[in-house]
C-alpha cells in the first residue's frame, strides 16, 4: 500500500515534470498563439454548457420530487415547443463562435508566410533529415530555427507515414510518402523544445523523437556563417579511420553526404544536445552504447551494431565523432520546453 502511494506519487512528480514537453499552450511560436486563443473560448463554452445541464436536471429532480401522500404518478408534460427551440438555437450559436474562432486560426496558420526560411523536413524509421536548401546545411535529429524568423518546412517521409510535432511551437504534420506537407510558423522564444513522431510507425515509433533548437537570430547567423567555412575537424586520426571503415558508408559528415542517405548526418555530433532522434543525452558514455548495440536502445532500428570494435577503437571513434563540432556555438544551456 505505502509502496504503491509512493510509486502514484513519483508518477505523479515525472508527469508534472515531464508535462512541458506537451504542452500545447505554451505560445513558443505563432502557430500555438492562435491555439492558445481558441483554448479559452472552448474552455468557457463547456464549463457553461456543464453548468447549464447539470443545474437543471438538479433543479428538476428537485422540483419533481414525490411529495407525502401522493399516490400514483404525477401529471404527464409532453412536448414544450418554446424550449426545444431555446435548446436548439443555443448550442447552435455556441458551435457558430466556435467554427468561427477555428476557421480563422486554420487559415491564420496555413497563410504563407513571406520572407520564411524554408527547411526540408524529411523523416525516416526512426529518425529525421533537417535539409536548409538555401543555406547549404544538413542537420539531423535537431532542427536549429533562428528566434524571431518565420520558417516553412516542407515535410515528408522516405518510407511509412509519420507525422512531425513539436508539441511546444506548432500543431501536427503528417509526413507522407512521395508528398510534402506544408507547416509553417514563427519561433519565438529561444529555447530546446521537445519533438514527437505523432503516427504510428513501427517497432521504436515511440523513441522516435527530435529536438528543435531555437536560438536567438545572432547565434543563427553565427551559425550558419561558421558552417560556411567548416571543415570537419579530425580530433583523432584513428577514429576517423574506424568512421572511414565502417560508417561512412550509411553516415555523411558535412560536405560529403553518402551517395544514398541511409543514416543521420553527423557533422555536428559535438554539437548535439540528445544522440539517436532525441532519446538519450549526447554524452560519450551513450554514444558508446549507442555503437555497440543500436538495437538494444532502438527495436527494429536500421543501423548495425559494432560489438566487434575493440575499447581503443570505440574510444577512439567517440572521440573522433565528438569532435565534430563548431567552438563557440552551444545548445546545451538553451532552456528546455
Ligand atoms: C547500415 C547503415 C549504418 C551504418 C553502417 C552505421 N550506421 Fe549509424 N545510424 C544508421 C541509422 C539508420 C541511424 C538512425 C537510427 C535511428 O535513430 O533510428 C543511425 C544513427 C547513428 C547515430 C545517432 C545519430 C543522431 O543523429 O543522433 C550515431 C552517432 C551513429 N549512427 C554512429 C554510427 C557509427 C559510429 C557507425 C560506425 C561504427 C555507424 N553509425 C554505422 C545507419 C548506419
Ligand atoms: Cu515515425
């Protein structure tokens, strides 16, 4: 019994700790502004509508309640022609403000949006492509947005249908096969906000995760400039051999992307917040684990394991890998939606 208090208590701790990261309320960006002035108004129109049903069925099984020496049933009422009017015209009203309210903020939401940045967003079991067309920068698993600019993602997928949410910034898009669907919206406050795969889509579905970073549009422009210029570092001549051998097969590194991308892009690993599409903390002791046996973290996951690497050549390997970085840029003190 206590064990059990103690085990809904802790559940109770993680779900308000972890609740954040769906809230869909928090105005992070244009897209859930319009959402968090619909929310009220539904709120308001149900508690009304609760009220309004509950009170009269308390008034009528008061008011009709058997009296003493009564016998039989009371006198039968049939039929009220003004009040089924009134119980008609009224929910139909409230369904009016409500389509309303919801037909404006879809077409606020769809509106292209001028001058907006355009990402491809492309997903993949179980991960996600973040492709900037325009700015010549391929990222995978955390998509970087500058605060403050509008952005178009164009979204698809290379095999199942999944669908893209970032619970904090914007609604759900589906990521179709041979399609693009559009979504657009403005970041606005900096910060690592959590994203979702939202369709149902195999074995590790649910750890099929991403993160977008969004940071202020100075850090953005820092960013992008320093990607112009970067050239992989090689922190470890040995682990760039090991990468040579046997990753780069599936993995491109920026500015030289496999023939067929069948992996995520690694050239920023140092750079990263979270490793394997935002499951676990990008640290050198899971990155470890993450190349030994992808599997055991990720069921059905469509990348290899190294068990046969040897300690040096792994340690090697992490530290070629988390050398891929640009100084001066980090994402790890953003604060966390
Ligand atoms: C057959 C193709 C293939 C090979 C070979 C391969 N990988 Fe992968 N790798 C993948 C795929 C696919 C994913 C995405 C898995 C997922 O998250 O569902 C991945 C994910 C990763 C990630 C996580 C990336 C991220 O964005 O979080 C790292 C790191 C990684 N691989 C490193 C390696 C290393 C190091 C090697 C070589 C020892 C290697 N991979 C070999 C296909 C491959
Ligand atoms: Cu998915």
């Amino acid at each position: 019994m206590k064990r059990g208090v103690a085990a809904l208590s802790l559940l109770g701790l993680g779900l308000a700790q972890e609740a954040h990261r769906v809230f869909i309320k928090n105005p992070g960006g244009s897209f859930n502004q319009e959402v968090a002035f619909i929310w009220p108004w539904v709120y308001f129109f149900s508690a009304l509508v609760f009220v309004v049903v509950a009170g009269a069925l308390a008034y009528v099984t008061w008011k009709f309640r058997a009296r003493p020496g009564q016998e039989g049933e009371p006198p039968q009422i049939h039929g009220n022609d003004r009040l089924e009017a009134v119980w008609t015209l009224i929910p139909l009203g409230i369904i009016l403000v409500l389509f309303g309210l919801t037909a404006r903020a879809l077409i606020q939401v769809n509106q292209p949006i001028p001058g907006a940045m355009r990402v491809e967003v492309t997903a993949y079991q179980f991960w996600w492509d973040f492709n900037y067309p325009e700015l010549g920068l391929r990222n995978s698993n955390e998509l970087i947005l500058p605060a403050g600019v509008p952005v178009e993602l164009e979204i698809t997928s290379r095999d199942v249908i999944h669908s893209f949410w970032v619970p904090g910034l914007a609604g759900k898009r589906d990521a179709i096969p041979g399609q693009k669907t559009l979504l657009r919206f403005t970041p606005n406050e900096p910060g690592n906000y959590y994203g979702f795969c939202a369709e149902l889509c195999g074995a590790s579905h649910a750890r099929m995760l991403f993160r977008v970073l969004v940071v202020p549009e100075e850090e953005f422009e820092r960013f992008v400039a320093a990607v112009r210029d970067y050239t992989p570092p090689v922190a470890d001549a040995r682990g760039q051999q090991v990468f040579q051998q046997n990753c780069m097969a599936c993995h491109g590194i920026q500015g030289t992307p496999p023939p067929v991308v069948l992996g995520p892009d690694v050239g920023f690993m140092g750079n990263r917040t979270s490793l394997a599409a935002g499951v676990l903390e990008n640290n050198p002791e899971n990155m470890k684990a993450w190349i030994r046996d992808p599997a055991s973290i990720k069921p059905g996951v469509a990348m290899p394991g190294f068990p046969q690497l040897s300690e040096e050549d792994l340690e090697a390997l992490v530290r070629y890998l988390d050398g891929l970085r640009l100084e001066g840029i980090d994402f790890r003190t953003l604060p966390r939606f």
